[in-house]
C-alpha cells in the first residue's frame, strides 16, 4: 500500500478547494462573487479564510490554499479588515498576519452558504448536462 501525497490528503479533507475545481465551475463561483460583492476574489479568500482553525492567515497561505495570486488575496485580506471583519495582528516572517475579529459574525457563515449553493448548482448543472448527452446518444 503506497503512501499518499500531501495533495491526496488535502483533497481528502476538502475536495472543494478553488485551485482543485474545474475552470467552469471556479468560473461560476468568481462570477457570482462578483456579483455579490463587486469582487471575484471576495467569497473563495472568504471560504479560506474560514477553514483555517486558528483564525491567524496571510495572503501567501491563503494564496496555496486558493490558487488565486498573492497579490489578489492581500488585497482581500485589507478590504475585510477595513469591513471590520480581521485585524492585523503582526507579521509573522515578514508575512502581514490577519485574524478573524468575531468567528461567530453572520459574514463567514453567509459566505460558506454561498459557496456552498454554488458548488451545488455547479455540479448539478454539471449532471444535467452528463444527462443531456447521454440522452442525446442513446
């Protein structure tokens, strides 16, 4: 039995990351975000955010974690702590490190929500079309 990679284990945990999901359905979501927030970055640096457990996350974590440039993030990171939403705590290694200000704030929860109603209209209009060609070839 081999032994599996760093990447298998994250999938393991989260198969939904930003960097892992199909360009259409990234597209949807960075579409929808847009709307939402005027942003296309806003609700996947959001959704990081909130999946790290110590609530302490900079631009280049969140930038492994997202897929989306470092530069992009920071400016998430600066536009959610202007909102109120994280504080900057320090620098850590010369990375500007943010915390979550209220982890119980109806934000994060919404943004989760959101994210989660777009991986779910994703996939299932990704189904209705697996369905279209297969009734279109059968």
């Amino acid at each position: 039995m081999s032994t599996p990679s760093a990447h298998d284990l994250e999938l393991q945990v989260d198969p939904n990351r930003g960097r892992d999901l199909p360009h259409d359905v990234l597209a949807r979501i960075r579409e929808h975000s847009k709307r939402m927030f005027g942003n296309q970055d806003r609700l996947e640096v959001a959704v990081a955010i909130t999946r790290v457990e110590l609530g302490r996350v900079n631009a280049t974590d969140l930038h492994h974690d997202t897929g989306i440039a470092v530069n992009r993030v920071r400016a998430q990171l600066l536009a959610l702590e202007s909102l109120g939403l994280l504080a900057k705590t320090g620098n850590d290694n010369g990375k500007r490190v943010f915390t979550r200000v209220d982890r119980d704030d109806r934000f994060w929860s919404f943004a989760v929500g959101e994210y989660a109603d777009r991986m779910e209209a994703a996939r299932a209009a990704q189904g209705a079309s697996t369905d279209a060609v297969g009734v279109t070839a059968a």
